[in-house]
C-alpha cells in the first residue's frame, strides 16, 4: 500500500505542475484560453489512449515490470516540459506525460486485486487513490517557491526527479504476492468480449461522466482563483491544500465506509452504491461556487466536492474488481479510464471555447460539474442493477 500510495503521489505531483504554473506561464509566454485549452486536452487525450495499451500490458506483464517502465516514461516526459518554447511544445510534452502517466492506476487496482480480499478492496483503494491529493499538495508547497527562486523550468525538473527515487524503492522491495499464481491464458478476455459486457459498460460510464470534472479541478482552479479572486502563484497553497486535504479524507472515508457496510451484512451492491450516491449528492453544491462572495466560500463548496470525488472514485474503481475476474481487471480500468480522458479532452477544449467566449465566466462549466455524478449513478444502476460478476463467459470470449 504504502508503494502504491506513493507512486499515486508522484504521478500527481508531475501533472499538477503545470496547472499551478498556468496563471504565471499565461502572462509570460501570451497563451490564451484557448492555447492553455489545447495543451492540457492533449494530456487527456495521449493519457486515454495509454490506459488502453497500459491496462493490457498490466494484465500480461504484470504489475513489477509493467509500472516500472510507466514511470519511467512519464518521469523523463515530466522533466521534457523545462525544454518547451512554445504551444506546440508543451502539447508533446503533455501528451507524453500522459502515455506515461496512464500505468498507474490499472496497476494499482489490480495490484490491490492480487492483494487484497474483496471486504477490503474499497478501503485499500481508497488509501492509494489518497496519493493523487497528496500529490497536489506536494506540488503547491513546492512549486511556488521552486519556480520563484530558480525558475519554472527547475519547477518540472525538480518535481520530476522523485520519480526516480520512487522508481528505486519499487524495484528493491515490491514482489508479486506469493499465492498469486499465473493468470491463465482464459482469463485475459479479449477487449471484445469485455465490450460485450454491461459491467464494462457501467464503468465506461461512471469515468466517461466524472473524470472530467476531476481534471477540471487540477487544471483549472488555479485559474479559476486567479480570474476570480486575484490568487497567485505564491497564494495558492493555502486553498489548494485546504481542497486537496478534503479530497484525502474524503478518498479514505469512502472507501472504508462501503467495506463497513459490507462487514455489516450489506449486500456489495448495496454498499457499493449507496457510498456513490452519498458522493454525487455532495458534488451538487458545487455549481455555485463562481457565485460565491468570497474566496474561501469558493473554496469551501469546491473541498466538498473534491472530497465526494476521490470517495466515489475509491468505489467505482472497487466495482470493477467486484464484477470482473483478475485477469481482467486491469483491463476494464483501462477501457475505462480511456472513455473518461477522452470525455475529458472534449469537456477540456469546451471550457477553453467558452471562457474565450464569454471572457472567463465559469457559471456553465461549473453546472456541468454539479449535475455530472447524479446522472453517471442514475445511468450505472440501469445498466447493472445488482453489481453481479461476469466471469461466466468471459474466459471463453463469449
């Protein structure tokens, strides 16, 4: 776990580089809403692609071998960004950050998969996925001081770095737990019979609907607080780490409560669900945050729905490991986590057209967010009523 969590970290210590760097490069380098728009869409749209080729090399490499080799790319790939001149540039840079970027996550819920039992899944889930707010965290006490006393470019050097510590650590201690036996050649579903499935469906469209909205956040809040309440650079610790706090506690409260339910004698379906729904009715405030009257308001409604995000995401990662065999659960994750990068690039160039638009009014992108996690559990429960597995035929392609 600790691992894990730690790899978590890093990878999101690198991607929140840039956003919380976005206010100074904007001014510097002349990039408009539209510019800004473009370079983070590409991240999303190389990291979608990744989680499709990462979830398959994760269930046939494994988890030692298959997150060393990400981490390596998107550690060089982190570092990449200090020799951008242009729009044209950052863009590579980001799309390389995300191919890299994109083995983390199906190797961490298989890797909990191998470990874990399932009344456990949720809350082991939930301590990993922590990393991603500690991540931000990391960055937005490093960052500013990093890029005010040496320059932005060591900013993406620096933080890129730790990757390769983090890359030493794994390499020396972590092995394939000692019952774990081979996966059969049966159970790698091929992508057809897994597209076949409702399950893989529900998740396509639980990370299709809400992945945009946590890539929102990284990406723009900081913009956000800059057009709306002056933030800069140096003042964005303070209400980054409060939100990202908030997201930490909520990404382990929501993962223990659904395994607390289930140690209770819920159902999984039970327990799974109604921790999502505890998290969608908490995200609905937060279409009111570009009307509150203050900066600390804003920030306020915006930790609540940090914290409902991470505590939802623990659980729909967990659903994919309470339907489907471990052989292909790193695969299911990526074909979700393709469909939400994707949702991302377009929901990413739609907020970019529309600030442009309206000179800077969040009010519509803002409501999107709200609603978007109701709809995602309304449209899950329709398609798997009861979270039942799908093993039965998926060995055999059918």
């Amino acid at each position: 776990m600790a691992l894990l969590f730690g790899a978590t970290t890093v990878n999101y210590v690198d991607r929140q580089v840039l956003g919380i760097l976005a206010p100074t490069l904007t001014r510097e380098l002349r990039w408009t809403e539209t510019d800004y728009a473009a370079i983070v869409s590409w991240f999303s749209i190389a990291y979608g692609v990744g989680l499709l080729v990462m979830g398959r090399v994760m269930d046939w490499i494994g988890v030692r071998a298959g997150l060393a080799l990400a981490v390596l790319v998107w550690s060089l790939a982190a570092m990449g960004h200090a020799l951008a001149r242009t729009v044209a540039g950052f863009g590579i840079a980001r799309a390389l950050l995300g191919a890299g970027e994109s083995g983390n996550f199906p190797a961490a819920v298989k890797a909990v998969a191998e470990w874990f039992p399932q009344k456990e899944r949720a809350l082991a889930t939930g301590i990993f996925n922590a990393g991603s707010n500690v991540g931000v965290i990391v960055a937005a006490l490093l960052v500013p001081s990093i890029a005010l006393g040496l320059g932005w470019r060591w900013a993406f050097l620096a933080t890129g770095a730790l990757d390769l510590l983090w890359l030493a650590l794994w390499l020396a201690l972590y092995r394939a737990p000692n019952r774990e036996a081979p996966v059969a050649d049966a159970e790698r579903a091929p992508w057809r019979a897994l597209l076949g499935r409702r399950q893989t469906w529900a998740f396509i469209v639980g990370k299709a609907m809400t992945d945009p909205v946590w890539l929102f956040y990284l990406f723009w809040l900081p913009k956000f607080l800059d057009a709306s309440f002056g933030v800069r650079l140096v003042g964005l610790a303070a209400p980054l780490v409060v939100i990202y706090v908030a997201a930490d506690v909520g990404s382990i409260t929501g993962g223990w409560l659904s395994g607390a339910l289930i140690k209770r004698g819920w159902s999984v379906n039970r327990g799974r669900k109604t921790a999502l729904l505890a998290a969608a009715l908490c995200v609905l405030p937060t279409m009111y945050a570009p009307a509150a009257g203050s900066m600390w308001v804003a920030v306020g409604i915006v930790s609540v729905a940090a914290g409902a995000h991470q505590w939802w995401s623990a659980n729909l990662f967990t659903t994919v490991s309470d339907m489907f065999p471990r052989g292909a659960v790193a695969s299911v994750v990526g074909i979700g986590g393709c469909a939400g990068l994707f949702s991302a690039f377009g929901l990413q160039r739609l907020t970019g057209a529309i600030l442009q638009a309206t000179g800077g009014n969040y009010g519509p992108i803002f409501a999107v967010l709200g609603l978007a996690y109701v709809g995602a559990l309304g449209l899950i429960h329709l398609l798997v009523p009861r979270l039942e597995p799908a093993e039965a035929s998926l060995a055999a392609g059918r």
